[in-house]
C-alpha cells in the first residue's frame, strides 16, 4: 500500500511539472473562457435587399373632393354624402433593395446608435366605388345623389431616420429600434357626383325636374411626399474585421391622404470602419 501511495505521488508530481511546463495557449485551451466582445463602436454602412407587404386605405381617400364639388348643396348638408364609405382597402407586395448608414456608440456590451435607412421598391394599390341613394327632400321632390370615387397609390421609395439599441453576445448584436418613416409616393384621385330632383308635388302648373347635373374633379399629382413612424427588431453578426450580415424586419406607418402601412424584411451586408 505504501508503494502504491508513493508511485500515486509521484505521478501527480510529474503531472504539475509538465503542466507548468506547456505553453500558454495549450494550457488555456484546457478551460473554457468567456467570448470576446466584438468592437461594434463607429461608423458603418452596407446595402440591403428587401420584400415588402404593405395595406393601403381608400376609404376615406375621396372624401375631399366629393366635399368640394357639393359645397352649398342641400343634400349634402342633410345627408353628408361626401362622408359615404366609398373605396375599401387594397393589399400590395413587392421586392426592393437600398442600403443603410449609421454609427453606434457602445458602453461594454451595451448599445445605442442613430441610423437612416432607405428602400427603392414597387409597391401599388388601387381601389374604386361608388353608391347611389334617393331622398324624399326637398319637400316635394324626390332627389337622387350618386357619388363615385376612385384613388390609386405606388410607394417607390421610403425609409426611416431611427435610433436604435442592441446588446451585443461576441459576435451576435440584436437590436430594436425606432423613429420617424419617410416616403415618396404617386397618389392619382377622382371623385364624381351627379344629382337629380325629380318633382312629384301637385302645383298646378307642375313644377320643373332639377337635373340632372354631372359634376367630377380630379387630384393627379404625381409625387406626395408622406411621413409617419416606424419601428422593428434585427440582427447583425459580426463575420471578419468588420464585415457584418444583418436579418431585420421593419413597420412603417405613413399618415397621408392614403393610409397606409408597410411590413418588410430584408437581408443586408455592411461594413464597420
């Protein structure tokens, strides 16, 4: 027993000695350690390929005009025509590609940066209708009011001016961010109205039918310029000296005479100087 217990001592001592021995990096090698955190500090920039979905609302895109052709109409004044849901909703989809340019501050594995974001796409919807409702009014009458609208939208270019926050793991940098969505969109609208009073009183002689009447008005400009808000969630991975792949998903609202909203995501690359 007791040679057994000095040759065991031997051995450990023997052990040590070659362990002191070995290099650094094999000696560390043997444990584990905590992953570097990567350097996400500065500039960057990178471009992007996208695939968008986005709703636009027509339903109260023609209400304007309608209001403008029947300023002073006595029907209107009763029964708000101008206010009849005419259009609906239109869903659009479409490709894109754009880049990014931004720069981060970080505070160990903390984050936050400010960033402008931009998308060139095609992405168009359109809607049309219209309704046809006849009143016992004035007195005496029975007057007819059609209403029609029709409105088209193609948002080709929008973005966002954000700021965001992440919290980096190694190589790993998820982040969410924030801020104001920006757009430049053709916008095409057309209301009409026609009226018709047709008399069925009993004056003596009769008194004549009003109407009836066609009246139309047209907002074709070209290019609207639409802001809102935007926000989403994303990730980039840091690959080699600064090189990075980004996933990243982004909701936009744009408040306009369409009311419309996009959901994209994209797939990027991007370069920290």
């Amino acid at each position: 027993m007791r040679k057994f217990m000095l040759a065991a001592a031997m051995f450990g001592t023997m052990s040590c000695a070659q362990a002191a021995d070995m290099p650094d990096f094999l000696r560390g090698s043997l444990s584990s350690s905590p992953s570097p955190t990567v350097n996400w500090a500065g500039g960057y920039i990178g471009g992007q390929a996208s695939h968008g979905v986005a709703d636009m609302d027509f339903t109260n895109s023609g209400q304007d005009l309608l209001a403008k052709l029947l300023n002073n109409v006595d029907l209107e004044q009763q029964f708000n025509i101008s206010k009849w849901p005419l259009n609906s909703t239109a869903h659009a989809s479409g490709s894109g590609y754009g880049g990014f340019i931004g720069y981060n501050f970080q505070w160990s594995e903390a984050l936050v940066g400010i960033e402008l974001n931009y998308t060139h796409g095609n992405l168009f919807g359109a809607s049309s209708g219209s309704q046809a409702r006849t009143f016992m009014f004035p007195a005496n009458y029975y007057s007819t009011a059609y209403a029609a609208s029709s409105a088209s939208m193609k948002l080709t270019d929008f973005g966002s001016l954000r700021v965001r926050g992440g919290y980096a793991f190694g190589s790993f940098l998820p982040y969410a961010f924030a801020g104001v969505a920006m757009g430049q969109a053709n916008i095409d609208r057309t209301a009409n109205v026609n009226l018709f009073y047709k008399y069925v009183g009993t004056a003596i002689p009769p008194l004549p039918d009003i109407g009836p009447s066609n009246n139309s008005l047209s907002d074709n400009a070209n290019a609207h310029f639409v802001v809102g808000y935007a926000g989403g969630l994303g990730l980039d991975v840091m690959l080699w000296e600064g090189l990075f792949l980004r996933a990243e998903w982004e909701y936009l609202r744009f408040a306009a005479t369409v009311d419309t909203t996009v959901n994209t995501v994209r797939v990027g690359v991007g370069y920290k100087f």
